[in-house]
C-alpha cells in the first residue's frame, strides 16, 4: 500500500458532523444499499460521501432509495477518484465504511488505514483484525450491525484509532514491507534446487 509517511493532519468530527466515507464501484456486492439503510437509523449530523462510479441502473436504484429514507440532505456522491483526491476522500471522512457483501482482500480498506482513517466493514473481508488492532470494526453486512458500529465510533477517540491503522500498515503492508517478503519468499525456493 503506498502511504502517507505519517498520518495526515485533520480535523475529526467538524462542526459536530460524523463524516463517513465510502469508495469502491458501485455494484451490488459492494452492500451500498445495506450503508444507506443503516445511516437512515442513524442521526441527522451523519453524513455519507460516496467515491467512484457504477453502472448507471444501480446508482439510479441508490438514489431512488436515498429519496425514499430523505437522506438526499446527508448523502452526496462524488464520482470516481484518483490521486490527490483519492487522498483526501480518505483524509476528509472521519470514517471509512466497505459494507461488502464479499471481498478477497478489500485494498480500499488499507489504503483508508494507511492515510490514518478508522474503517468499520463487514465480516465479508478479511478484516478481522481490525479490532484486535484498535483501528475499526468487523461486522455483520447488516443495517442494523453497521450502524451500531458507526454509533460506537461517534465517541470513539478516531485519532487514536487513526494513528493505530496507519502504524499496523506501515508495519505489513508498507511497499518495503511487502518487497522484505516476497525477498524471503523467493529465498525460501532456494532448498528446492
């Protein structure tokens, strides 16, 4: 994962907003549905970004339920990103959210940790430790189990968790992490000549 060399600085929770951020294709697997459910139960100051883009039957289907649970107020999406503003969606959020129905690995998911984001995704990728790591939550792809997560980590310290995510990253996902690997890996093949 390329990353930040330390975590950027932000503001967390401005003007007593909780920021959630989601950036993935929008596809059905991704659970998108399940977030905007689960954010219809949660408070009026949570709000939702949503990255990247789809096809445009799905995304109209969003947008139809946005309508339908008058969240058209708090949910905004912002197309496809790259770069410098793939950066900022992950450093403008207070918390990133992959509802995932499956996932193999969910890079997404490292690069949000990387840039010093909390994430809260489902028990469909392999996340769990997350948790044990003290930088997000695993759960059920429920709408009752996402924002019960989300809930949590309205009072949750987000810059501690922040600061845990990026240091678990920098220290086995890291670009030189993962070179020293593959290096041991390939040297491992050296008994079999």
């Amino acid at each position: 994962v390329d990353m930040p060399e330390a975590v950027p600085a932000r503001t967390w929770r401005p003007d007593g907003r909780l920021r959630l951020a989601f950036l993935s294709r929008g596809h059905p697997q991704k659970g998108l549905d399940i977030l905007i459910a689960a954010l219809a139960d949660l408070p009026d100051y949570v709000t939702l970004d949503i990255y990247g883009d789809g096809e445009q039957s799905y995304l109209a289907e969003l947008k139809s339920q946005i309508k339908r649970q008058a969240l058209k107020e708090r949910v905004r999406f912002r197309g496809a990103v790259s770069g410098a503003a793939k950066t900022a969606a992950y450093t403008e959020c207070d918390v990133f959210v992959l509802p995932t129905l499956s996932e193999n690995f969910g890079i997404v998911v490292a690069e949000s940790l990387a840039h010093g984001t909390p994430v809260v995704t489902t028990v469909n990728a392999p996340w769990e430790r997350l948790e044990s790591e003290g930088c997000g939550i695993w759960t059920e792809a429920t709408p009752a189990a996402l924002a019960n997560a989300i809930r949590y980590l309205e009072t949750a310290d987000l810059s501690t968790m922040g600061a845990r995510g990026h240091d678990w990253m920098k220290r086995e996902f890291s670009v030189a992490k993962m070179n020293e690997r593959f290096k041991n890996l390939y040297r491992g093949f050296d008994r079999f000549r």
